[in-house]
C-alpha cells in the first residue's frame, strides 16, 4: 500500500520530488539571509536584501525548491 502511494505521488502530483527528497535525506543545509538598511530621514529609507547568501540548493516543502540566490532592493516612504 505504502510503495503503491508512493508511487502514484512520485509519478502522477510532484514527479521527482520523492527520488529528491530520499537522496538528499540526510544532506544539512544552513540558510542565511541578509539585510543591510539606510534610513536617509524619518520618511525615507532603503534596504537592500540577500536571500540565500550561500547559494544552497534546499526543500522548504513538497515541491517548494529555494535557489538561487535573491537580491531585493527596498525602498520605502511615508507621507
């Protein structure tokens, strides 16, 4: 019953996700996120963001994959 779920799901909703997941089961993986942030007055400010510094491949939740790394650039205002 077991192998015949497993199946169904490997081939039919996320094909690949299983095969991923059990051959990468027991790789770690460390996250890191960075922010650096200028606040050019009370109303004006800037950020700059680094999603996934390292660049590490890695499975948030079934069929969820995280890279490559991300730049955002923020700017925000108050009127």
């Amino acid at each position: 019953m077991l192998y015949q779920n497993y199946h169904f799901f490997s081939a039919n909703i996320l094909p690949g996700y299983w095969d991923y997941r059990i051959e990468n089961a027991s790789r770690n993986y460390f996250n890191f996120d960075a922010r650096f942030g200028f606040k050019f007055s009370e109303s004006l400010r800037a950020s700059f963001i680094v999603k996934n510094v390292f660049n590490a491949e890695y499975v948030g939740r079934p069929g969820d994959m995280y890279a490559p790394r991300r730049f955002e650039v923020v700017f925000s205002a108050q009127f």
